[in-house]
C-alpha cells in the first residue's frame, strides 16, 4: 500500500512539473516564425527575446511589435517596409528556389532581402559544361553558372558602413541549371560586402525605444492604405529585372582546389538591360 502511494505521489509531482512545459509550447503557426525570412531582421537581442517566448499571445506581440519598430512611419497604419518586405521574399520564392527548398531562404534570397535590389547584375554561364553539371576529377572547376550582385555604397543607408567602390556578392552554382546558388565567402575583396549584410538588421530596427504598438484608431490624423500602398502587396516593381547581360565564357581556368571561382580580377560592372 506503501509502495502504491509512493507511486501516485511520484506521477502527481511530475505531472506538476511538466505541466508549465507542456502549456509552454508555440502552436505551428508561431513555431517556425523565426525560421522563416523574417528571421534574417532579428537583432542579436531579439533573438534572446524570441527564444523565451512560449505561448502564442506572446508570440503575436512579439511580431506586432517587431513590424512597428520597422515601420518608417509607426503610426500610420500602412507599413512600407513590411510591404516591401513581402515582395522580395515573394519575388525570391518564385524566382530563387529548387526541389523542396524555399527560395526566400536561399542564399540569394538572404542578400536580397537584406540588402535590396542591386544596381547592377551579372550572370556567367559555362560553355560546353557536362550535362549532370558535376564537378570533374580534382579541379576545382566550378560546372555550373555564376552571378555577381553589385551594389553602390552611396545608394545604402548610411547605417551599412559602405565605403569606396562598388559592393559585390559573387553567388556559384556548382550543379549545372540546379538552380542552388552559394555564396562565395572565400574571396577577400567581398569581406566588404558580407560586413554591410551583417549589419543589416541592426540598420532596418527604426525605433528601438518603442515599446507599444500604436493603435490606428487612437492617432489623429491616421489614414488607411492607399491603392497605392496596397499596390506594393500585388506585385509592385519587381527586385530586379529578369533580363540580364549573359556571358558565355569557360570558367574552368578560373577556379581555385575549393571549387570557388578567382579571387582576383572579376569582371567590370555590367548593368542589366
């Protein structure tokens, strides 16, 4: 009889403590959140404060609050970045992906999201590479296309920290017409470029002090979204255009025993047409 309270006591007690874990658990809706291409805007701290979040009430003030820091204008209804926000991660979706990979969440789509359209773009592709697209014996030849993204520093916030020349990210597709770029993080003359993209989230949270999300109703002078803004939401100017200059050109020179492309002597700047 001993034994068999001992026994019930035990299951009470730790019924008691797994029950604040059980109730402590994001729905899926919230779950995923930060895996998601927002997750690239968290700051080093709201990191931290997402990962102690465990209901979904708190999840959604989290979000709501996440959006407001972001809006150029908090109190107007209508947020611009977030719209914006969402035709990139859009444009990336339809444009970036491959087999059962997001495109918003592809190397291509970090960059772009991140740092926005770049003023000029351009693509290499391989003359007279081998079907499958793999790599050949132990020379580092990269069989696949290539894209090299180019920003001007004068164009970006000033929060970015770009000086001088033009930035560049130099993205590589190691499996012909896979679609799955990588990031060329190798190359010295683009330690510039990752440094800006580093500091990107801390260059989009607009208002750090905000505590609240404002009310619409509780602000004079709030207006509704406009056809305008609600534009942005169907569509809106595409991140950049989908004709780009082509070279055909073979790469396999140009490579190094890391299956990266040359760190030295990239092309000029060609812009896309």
């Amino acid at each position: 009889m001993r034994r068999q309270r001992l026994v019930v006591l035990f299951c009470f007690a730790l019924a008691v403590i797994l029950a604040p874990v059980a109730e402590a658990q994001l729905s899926g809706e919230y779950a995923d959140w930060a895996e998601g291409p927002e997750g690239f805007l968290l700051t080093k701290k709201e990191k931290k404060e997402w990962a102690k979040i465990n209901t979904d009430a708190a999840a959604e003030r989290f979000i709501e609050l996440f959006w407001a820091k972001r809006n150029p204008e908090p109190n107007n209804p209508f947020n611009a970045f977030r719209a914006e926000f969402e035709s990139k991660v859009r444009f990336a979706d339809e444009n970036f992906g491959w087999g059962k990979n997001r495109g918003a969440l592809s190397e291509r789509g970090r960059v772009l999201i991140l740092m926005g359209r770049p003023d000029s773009r351009q693509v290499r592709s391989l003359e007279g590479a081998p079907p499958t697209g793999a790599i050949s014996g132990e020379t580092g030849a990269v069989d696949g296309n290539t894209e090299t993204w180019y920003y001007d520093p004068a164009k970006l916030p000033a929060g970015f920290k770009a000086k001088g020349a033009n930035l560049y990210f130099l993205f590589y597709e190691e499996r012909l017409d896979s679609n799955a770029f990588e990031l060329d993080r190798t190359n010295r003359e683009s330690f510039k470029a990752m440094s800006a993209l580093s500091r990107a989230p801390d260059v989009y949270l607009l208002h750090t002090n905000l505590k609240e999300v404002p009310k619409p109703i509780s602000i004079a002078g709030g207006v509704a979204a406009s056809a305008d803004h609600l534009a942005w939401l169907d569509g809106g100017e595409a991140p950049f255009d989908d004709v780009a200059i082509v070279f055909s050109e073979q790469f396999r020179d140009h490579s190094d025993a890391n299956r990266r492309p040359v760190r030295g002597g990239l092309p000029p700047v060609v812009s896309a047409c």
